[in-house]
C-alpha cells in the first residue's frame, strides 16, 4: 500500500514543481502587505525556523546564521534573473541601490544590536535576515510588475 501511495505521489507531483518554502511563503506574505496580511505577520513568519530557540543564545544565532545565509542565496539568485531582464539602465540604477543598501543594511543592523545588546549576535543577524528579505521581495515585485521603483524597467 504504501509503494502505490509513494507511487502517486510521484506522479501527482513531477520534480519540476517548485516546492513551497518557507522563503516563498515570506515572499507572497511581503507581496500582500496592507492588503491581505500585516508587516508583524510577515516577520513572525521570516523568523518561525528559528522559533524555538531562545533569543541570544549560541543555538539562535547558528540558526540565524543559516537564514542569512538562505535569503542570501535567494536574494542573488533574483537578482540575476532581474539584471538579465532590466534596461542598461535599469541595471546601471540597480547596481548604485545595491552599493548603498549594504551600508544602509549594515548602519542599521549595526544600530539595532546596540539597542539590544541583551540580544547579543542575534539582533544583528535577525536585522539582516529582514533586511535581505525585503529586499528580496522588492526584486520579485520587479519581475513580477508590482514595483514602482525607478531601476525597475525592464526590457521590452
């Protein structure tokens, strides 16, 4: 029984399906702020892998760490596909953003584990975490047409 189970299940579900991640999950949470869903609901779900480890401990970073590390790999892969498909310059005004979001990003997280050294790593890592996925989710609105931002003109 279980052999004709496993055996639909492969049929009902080719290896060419994108699986349901957590960061796709994020990703439509973000897409439908202020419509469908809330910032507070969007960051409870960005930060659930993480969730039952306690907030600056050791395990918490490592697991904050990982996340990083995932949203980065996201975030790259988005965006290149997004500077493939942008205007010379699309991509020129992509690129000044980028240079300037990394030290936002790093001002920013720098200044929120300073507010909460009780936090230790974690309130870095965790400022990242969001960060990298914001930017993330605004590189999907660009490919999906939902951006109004300035870079986001993509070739015709």
């Amino acid at each position: 029984m279980k052999r004709i189970f496993m055996l639909f299940v492969l049929v009902a579900y080719p290896a060419q399906a994108q699986p349901i991640t957590n960061q796709t999950l994020v990703l439509n949470c973000l897409a439908q702020i202020g419509e469908e869903t809330s910032w507070e609901k969007c960051r409870g779900m960005i930060f659930a892998p993480c969730g039952e480890h306690t907030v600056g401990t050791d395990t918490h970073s490592v697991c904050l760490l990982k996340q990083k590390t995932d949203w980065e790999s996201e975030m790259s892969n988005q965006q290149e596909v997004l500077v493939e498909k942008l205007t010379l310059s699309g991509n020129a005004m992509l690129a000044e953003l980028m240079g300037n979001w990394f030290s936002y990003r790093d001002a920013r997280c720098n200044e929120v584990a300073e507010a909460r050294p009780e936090a230790g790593k974690s309130a870095k890592l965790g400022c990242e975490v969001a960060e990298i996925a914001g930017i993330t989710a605004e590189f999907q609105a660009c490919l999906e047409g939902r951006s109004t931002t300035p870079y986001c003109t993509i070739k015709e």
